[in-house]
C-alpha cells in the first residue's frame, strides 16, 4: 500500500521526537551516577553524588522545605478548588462564566509577571519574602488546575443521585459527603497530586517570594547552577525529575485524563 | 417559598465559591493592579524616600534604544520556538491521532505528555551538560563522525531556542492531537472515495480542521516563551539576554521595581493583545 511509507515515516518522526524528549533526561541521570564531578568521559560508575548529598544540609533543608510546601498547597488548594468545582457544577450561579474565565490568568499569564507581580503586592502590604507568602501564591497557581481536574471528574456524575438522597431528608452537607464526595474521591486524590506537583516543581514564583538563604529545591538548583556547581545537583535533579514523573503518572492514571490541562 | 430556598442555594454556592475565588484575588489580581500602580511610581514608597506619580518608567522603555530590541528579541525567538513547536509537533499528533491505535497510542501520548508536566528548570539544566563544549553531544558525534566535533552551542540563542522547544513542544502536539481527534472519520473516508490522494486529505480536510487547535497550541506556547528568563540565562549565557532576564535583573538584582514592573506591564500588554487576537480560536479549541 502507498500509505505504508508515510505511515512509517511518521512513526520514525515521533521516534525522533521521543529521543529528543528523553535523552537530556538519562543523561543527566547517567551522569549523576558518573564518578567524576566534570562529566568526563569514560564513564566509571559511581553513587558518590547520592552519598554526598545526605551531608549536604543545604539541599536537605531546601528539600524538606520542598516537600512540606508542596503538601500544605496541596491540601489547600484541593479543599477550597473542589469547593469551588462542586458549588460551579451544582448551582447556576450568577456570572459562572466570568468565574470560568477569572481561572485563566495564573496559567496563562508568565510566571515571570505573576511573581514579579506578588512580590510587588506581598511587599506593599507588609508580608515579606518567605515560606508563607510561596505557600499564598502556589495555592494560586494550583488552583485552577484543581478546579479543572474536579470538573473534570464532575461531568461524569448523575446529578439525580443528590436529588434522590435529598428527596429522602438528607441535609445538603451529608449529601455532599455520603454522596459527592466519595464518586469525586479520584478526581480529587489526582487534583491534590497535580497541586503537589505544581508546588513543587514551581521555580519562577518561589525565586521571587522565597526568602534568599531559605529557597526550595528548584530555586536553589537554579543559584547552585549559575554560581558554577556542585556535582550533587545532578543528584538531586534526578531525584527531582523522577517524583514528578512519578507524580504525574499517578495524576495521569487516576484522572484518566488524555493530558488535558 | 422556592424563591427562598434558591436564594439559600445561591448564598450556599457563593458561600463555597468564595475561598477560592478570594484566594486568587489576593494572590493574583491584587498583585497585578499593585504592579500597575508601581510602574507609575518614581521610587519605591519606603520610608523616608520621596516618591510621585511618573511616567518616567514607561518613557524609559520608549527612550532606551535596548529595551525595545530585547523585547523584539524575546518576540523573535518566541516567535521561532513557537514555529519549531508546530513543525515538529504536528506530524507527532497526526501520527498518535491518525495512525497508531489501542492501547499503544494512550501509552505513547502518556509519554509525550509526562516530560512537560516535569519539573522544567531540571530539563533546562539537563541541556546545559548536554551541550557544554567537550559534553556529551560532542563526545557520542565525535565517536561516531570523523574527527573532533565541536557543536559550539553552549550559550549561544541556539541553545536557549532547543531548549524551549524541548520544554513546549509537547503542549503543540497534546492541543494538535485533542484536534486531529475530534475529526470525524467519515469525513476522510468520503474524500478517500472520491479518489483524494493522502497528501490531499491532510492539505484540504486535516490541517484546516485541525488549524484552531494549533493556534491554541501556538499561543500557549508563545505566551510563556516571551516571558521567559530562566532558559535565556541558563542556556544563553552572556548571549541569552532577554527582555525576561531583563525584567528578572530590576526584581533581583537592580532593585529598580518601578521600572521592572513597568516592563513587565509592557509585555503583559503585548501577551493580553496576543491572547486577545486568538481567543476565538482558543475557546474553540479548549472550549
């Protein structure tokens, strides 16, 4: 068939795409595991990088403070974005279309604008640079997404369910929470993943609003570069890299959703 | 009666919609009016400084002959990233859409779709030891082509524009794919029975099908792009200045707000005035 080279051209050219999607990656994580701290080449295995990095107090510190930001936008985000999902989905409120498109702007703005943004607003009214004030500006980051990922989860929901737990005397809250809650429980446990991600691979906002000298991984990765390096961010990277791939695999199976944003 | 009992709906709704929608006010509007009003200030209001209302910040764009190139700049590479993107992507998204099937085709759009979804400074940083002189790339060509090669892309704007193709082209092929997809099969099949050639289909029924989604595409790719600063620097070395490192120098290291706020109210306008223009084809395609 005449279909077959250009068929098969294509599956070369997403071959292609993929190689190029991937090998900085595994490189990266080769070398991570390369003995010398250059890159030199040959090649000689070592976990000297990963050693290191437990006495490095600098990166743990940065990692903890990672982890835990990202938790507490995680939890955040998820309970008030599915708040909103749920009340945007239930009720016709007025000017639903406007709170839809209100959601647009922290995505679609640069970051480099939403941070110098914050920094700007937080500084004016007194909160200065550090944890609280990424926390406040992850959690609006992460928002839309939740809403999204929620909704997303909410189109799939036979809304006479909650009618006919209503009809037989169920108050609103037990509805919500004998009946929404437990169909959406997936939707909302990919959600909270998602937030965690964007929280912690989020570089650009905590560069601006962390406080010099107590950053976040991503933010210390970029100094540590800059400044010249240390053979453990290559360690640390990998680490990095592989909890969000992870992460958005979790999303990626629990959402069921083709990527969508 | 029911009257009041959708007015206690209504109030409910609000009463779980404010969170949220508070939230975002504090953190992302409020911000961007504050920067408004900063771009017009003469000096950071601390106390003991003077400070007035000022164009001055504004003027110095339009008076600086560097402030606007770097923003022509950071268009022009926004713009050949965004151009890489739909070139490279497209044929990805035809092929998952159109030729690879089942379950294979979920599993690859997967991995199309993960690496943007990772943490994107790391894949900025991996390009770095990938194209350093005497790296890994010039290492596996010189094993494999006569001779030393050295690429000589280490900072250089060529670096920078692969390394942002390679953090956004997957947004091309996801908002491509989510397109090709919706195409409905009988549409093809018809054409194919009136004797339309492959090449015919793609030119006369696919990519006018599939064009809202590729604007969509190429719009969420350029927004970000023009506001970059973190590939330019890490990538582009002394060659990677742009109007984003620029914007990033008055926060972190001039210490100029009221001027970095007004730059960064220029490209905003710049990006509204993009967004604008597509937004048709973008609530079509996200929509």
């Amino acid at each position: 068939m005449s279909a077959a080279p250009l068929a098969l051209s294509g599956r070369l050219w997403l071959g292609l795409m993929l190689v190029f999607l991937y090998a900085p990656i595994l490189v990266m994580a080769a070398m991570s595991l390369n003995a010398s701290p250059f890159y030199q080449l040959p090649f000689e295995a070592s976990t000297r990088w990963y050693a290191k990095l437990w006495t490095n107090r600098e990166i743990l510190a940065a990692a903890w403070r990672s982890v835990w930001i990202a938790l507490a936008v995680a939890a955040i985000a998820t309970l008030i974005g599915s708040m909103a999902a749920i009340a945007l989905w239930r009720h016709a409120v007025p000017g639903r279309r406007l709170l839809q498109a209100l959601l647009f702007p922290p995505i679609a703005v640069p970051w480099l604008i939403t941070g110098t943004a914050m920094l700007v607003f937080f500084f004016g009214i007194g909160l200065d640079r550090g944890s609280p004030a990424v926390i406040l500006g992850h959690v609006a980051l992460a928002l839309p997404y939740v809403i999204v990922v929620v909704t997303a989860r909410l189109q799939g929901f036979d809304p006479t369910l909650e009618e006919a737990a209503r009809s037989l005397g169920a108050r609103p809250l037990t509805v919500t929470l004998r009946i929404t809650l437990p169909f959406l429980a997936p939707g909302i446990v990919a959600a909270a993943l998602f937030a965690f991600a964007v929280s912690f691979d989020q570089f650009v906002v905590s560069y601006f609003l962390a406080r010099p000298g107590d950053t976040t991984l991503p933010v210390l990765i970029y100094t540590a570069i800059r400044k010249g390096f240390t053979p453990e961010i290559n360690a640390i990277s990998t680490i990095v890299i592989l909890v969000s791939m992870v992460l958005m695999l979790l999303v990626a199976r629990l959402a069921r959703f083709g990527g969508e944003r | 009666m029911a009257d009041r009992g959708e007015r206690a709906a209504t109030g409910r709704a609000l009463a779980m919609l404010a969170p949220a929608y508070l939230w975002l006010l504090f953190a992302v509007f409020l911000p961007l009016a504050a920067m408004a009003w900063f771009s017009l200030l003469s000096d950071l209001p601390l106390r003991g400084r003077e400070w007035h209302l000022t164009l001055a910040n504004y003027r110095a764009f339009l008076d600086s002959p560097a402030y606007p190139a770097l923003l022509w700049k950071s268009l022009r590479i926004a713009a050949v990233v965004t151009l890489l993107c739909l070139v490279a992507g497209f044929p990805c998204a035809l092929v998952l859409a159109r030729v690879i099937r089942g379950r294979s085709r979920e599993a690859l759009l997967l991995l199309v779709i993960l690496p943007f979804w990772s943490n994107a400074l790391v894949r900025v940083f991996s390009w770095t030891i990938l194209l350093r002189p005497g790296g890994v790339l010039d290492a596996a060509l010189s094993a494999v082509l006569p001779g030393e090669v050295r690429l000589g892309l280490a900072f250089t704007e060529t670096a920078v524009v692969i390394g942002l193709v390679h953090s956004y082209v997957p947004y091309v092929i996801l908002t491509a794919y989510l397109a090709l997809q919706a195409i409905d099969q009988s549409l093809i099949e018809a054409a194919r029975a009136l004797g339309a050639g492959r090449l015919r289909i793609l030119r006369r029924i696919l990519l006018p099908l599939a064009l809202p989604g590729l604007i969509a595409g190429a719009v969420l790719v350029f927004v970000p792009v023009a506001g970059s600063f973190m590939e330019p620097r890490l990538l582009g070395g002394r060659m990677g200045t742009t109007f984003g490192t620029v914007i990033e120098d008055q926060f972190v290291a001039v210490f100029n707000w009221p001027l970095g706020a007004a730059l960064s109210f220029i490209l905003l306008a710049v990006v509204l005035g993009i967004l604008a223009a597509a937004s048709p084809a973008l609530r079509r395609s996200l929509g």
